[in-house]
C-alpha cells in the first residue's frame, strides 16, 4: 500500500510538471512502434532506423494519402525539407536529418504553433508507409 501511494505521488507531481511548463514533452511511444516519439515547443519528433531517402518517400506517400499538398521538397543526401498544406490552409512543415547512413529523425510541426493531433497523425501515416 505505502509503495502504491508513493507511485501515485510521483505520477501526480510529474504531471504537474509537465503541465505547468511553458514547454513539456510528452512521451507517446505506443503510438508509433518501437522507439518514443516526443511532442516538444509544438513539433513532433521520432527517430528511424531508415536513411532520409526512404524516410522522404515514404512521407511524401504519406502527404498524399492524407491530402495534404506537397508546397515543396528538398532532398539531399543529409537531410530533407518538406512543406505541405491542408485545405484549410494550415501549414506542415517536416524535417528529416540523418543521424547515421541508415538512420534518421523526422521533425514535423502543423499550423504555426504545432498541433499534436495533426502532427501525430502525418507521423502514423509516415509510419505505415515505412
């Protein structure tokens, strides 16, 4: 019981934590498979074990099955930027940087201060597209 209550003493002060600061992150790893995938300063963020080439194409399939309009895309072999918009004129910005040859971290963020829901949602299509 005392170990309960100290559990649940340290859940509450944690989401206090989060809550009250002017930037939190929350962990979302079960909503992308292995790995975590943080919401920080309005952009999610998750890394793959995939080189940004794959990581482009696969997010700009995901773009299009979720009809968002692809603005522009700039692939290098480092790095990648994608620019997107939904109907209503929000925009999406995406950013793949190579953390190693086979590996890279995908940063997207929706509208101009963030929308997790959106942002999370572009990230589970990428994700299927992978």
């Amino acid at each position: 019981m005392r170990k309960l209550k100290s559990c649940l003493m340290a859940l509450i002060l944690s989401l206090a934590v989060f809550t009250n600061s002017g930037c939190y992150a929350v962990v979302l790893g079960a909503a992308a498979g292995a790995g975590s995938v943080a919401y920080v300063k309005g952009r999610i963020e998750k890394n793959f074990d995939r080189p940004v080439k794959k990581v482009n194409a696969a997010t700009l399939s995901a773009l299009k099955g979720l009809d968002i309009f692809v603005i522009s895309d700039e692939l290098t072999t480092h790095e990648s930027e994608i620019k997107g918009e939904y109907d209503d004129g929000k925009e999406v910005k995406i950013k793949i940087i190579a953390l190693t040859e086979k590996s890279s971290k995908i940063t997207i963020r929706v509208g101009v201060l963030g929308n997790e829901e959106k942002s999370l949602e572009v990230l589970n299509a990428v994700i299927k597209k992978l």
